[in-house]
C-alpha cells in the first residue's frame, strides 16, 4: 500500500482529514525552563489533533475536527480562535466539565508537560461524526481520546467505520502513564491497537515508553511486527526513520533553528497529510512534513503562521 516513490490514491471526499481528540489551553513558560520554576506562563491553542487540523488548513487542506471543551471562558477561547481560522466548529461539544489544559515548559528538547484533563475526553460517537468520517480520506487520533474509557469506546468504533469505508488512518503513539485511566494496561492496548491503523509516527520517547529502550532501528522493527503498515519515527536533531515493512529510509533534519519544539510533531503531521490528499509522492510527503516541523521550530508555540507547500519547497531545497 505504501510506496515512497508513488502518490496515495484516495477515493473523492470532501474531507482531507477528520482529526479526532484534544483540543485544549498549553501554557507555555516564558523563559527556557525544566524545572517549572519559571513564574511566568502565556496561553496558547493546543491539543494535538487541534494543532494538526489548524496546520492544514494553513497550508491550504480541508480539514474537520471533533472534540470537547468546557462551558468557560477557556472553552470559548478555544472555538474563537478555531472560528477566525476559518475551521468549521459545529462538532466542537460544549459540557459542564472544565476546559482541558496542559503546563509545559519552554524547551529545545521534549518539552515537559503537566496535564489537567476534564473536558477533552467526553467524546461519544453520533450519526454526525459517522457522516464526516465516510465523507473524509483519512481519519487521525493520539493516545488521549484512548486513554479514557469513553473516549477510548468511541475510536473503536471510529476504527471499526473507517476500515468499512476506505478511510486511511494515522495514530499519533504519544503516550504518557499521566493521562491514562487507572487501573487500564495503556502500553498493551497499544500494541494491540497498532495492527488497526496505516499510518504511525512515534518519537524516540514513544518507543521507549511503549518498548523499553533499544535502538530507533530495532523499535521500528517492533512497530513493524506489531502489524504497522507505515512508520514514521522522528529522532530530534538526528532526523527520522521511516518503514513501509520492506524498505527503509532515513532523512536528515531539515530544521536550522529551534526555538521552541511544542508542536513540532503535529507541524509534520500537517505538512505531511496536506501533501499526501494533494497527489505529492509519499516519499516528497514526508519531506514537506518534515520541513514544516522544521519551520515550526522557530517559533514559540505550537502553530506557526505556516507559508505554502510551494514556499516550503523553496526555503528547504525539497
């Protein structure tokens, strides 16, 4: 299914990609700090799946999102910005739970978070949901929405739909024992899990928390056992690792400057769907993901005022 040198082939839908989970308040320290002894913090849009579909729609896709916020100020913060963006907000939920929030510090490495989670995963499967993931060519989530056991019924079933209806799916393995519900084996729902999706890019951290240390080539290789048809592991300054299960490739990092890495994997999220639903090869895909995280990493938070696919092209020699 997946060769470098040829474009994925989508069915005609309207939709590019239907992202599904978070979507909540980073606040960010001001100033470069690992031990949150920082006193300063600004607020930002987060949540993985927000900032993906935020990238896209930068970069000129079609993206939806769903997802839950509060009935706060927070909660409208939140749906203002998605609105000013010109992203459709109609399966944004609003419910009597606190908008969900994550400290983080400022940082050229993994940044550190602190997660504070009550709205985000209150997320149920509806006739609404179900009509967007048919009507999109991918469908994208993270660890959060299956962490919880609501949320985590709802992607099952979103799975279950989207295998039926042709409908690519990419995971974001970003797992932390913090947002997980107690009690749930977290590390062994993922491995079972990854046989159910195309498409996976986990960082080195992921692996390691998902298969104990080894090296990038080796945790691959385990994802690749697992039953992943695509994986996609990104190794910080060194670059990235990608496997479709017969071929290996290995790129160079394209960043030159890193000023904040918060969102830098969901820029290549963005940069790489875009690329893909508008015909690009998949090897040149991940290319222009790659250079979007690398743009990202200029600037202070997780979005970026993202130029063209084109531009990007142009200012990383792609």
């Amino acid at each position: 299914m997946f060769n470098f040198s040829n474009a994925i082939q989508f069915h005609n839908k309207a939709n590019d990609v239907f992202t599904i989970g978070e979507i909540l308040i980073d606040m960010i320290s001001d100033d470069y700090d690992t031990n949150f002894t920082c006193n300063k913090y600004s607020r930002f849009f987060g949540g993985s799946p927000a900032n993906i579909t935020m990238n896209i729609k930068r970069l000129g896709g079609n993206p939806v999102i769903t997802s839950c916020v509060g009935n706060d100020g927070l909660g409208d913060f939140l749906i203002n910005h998605l609105k000013k963006n010109n992203i459709n907000t109609e399966l944004i939920n609003r419910v009597n739970n606190s908008t969900s929030m994550v400290l983080v510090t400022k940082s050229k490495e993994t940044p550190l978070p602190i997660f504070y989670r009550s709205a985000d995963y209150n997320l149920e499967y509806n006739s609404e949901i179900d009509s967007e993931l048919k009507n999109s060519k991918i469908v994208h989530f993270s660890c959060w929405p299956i962490s919880q056991s609501k949320s985590r019924k709802m992607i099952e079933k979103v799975i279950e739909e989207a295998r039926k209806n042709n409908v690519l799916i990419g995971f974001d393995p970003n797992y932390h024992e913090m947002i997980w519900e107690d009690g749930h084996d977290g590390i062994e729902y993922i491995k079972n899990i990854i046989s159910k999706v195309d498409i996976i890019k986990p960082s080195e951290v992921d692996a390691e928390r998902i298969f104990g240390p080894d090296t990038p080539e080796n945790h691959v290789d385990k994802f690749i056992k697992c039953g992943a048809k695509l994986v996609i592991m990104t190794l910080g300054k060194d670059g990235a690792i990608v496997s479709n299960g017969i071929e290996t490739i290995k790129f160079k990092t394209l960043a030159t400057e890193i000023v904040d890495t918060t969102g830098a994997g969901d820029a290549f999220w963005g940069g790489f769907y875009t690329a893909i639903t508008n015909n690009y090869s998949l090897k040149e895909s991940l290319n222009i993901g790659f250079a979007t995280s690398a743009f990202k990493l200029k600037h202070v938070g997780a979005i970026a005022e993202l130029p063209s696919i084109e531009e990007l092209k142009k200012l990383y020699n792609i």
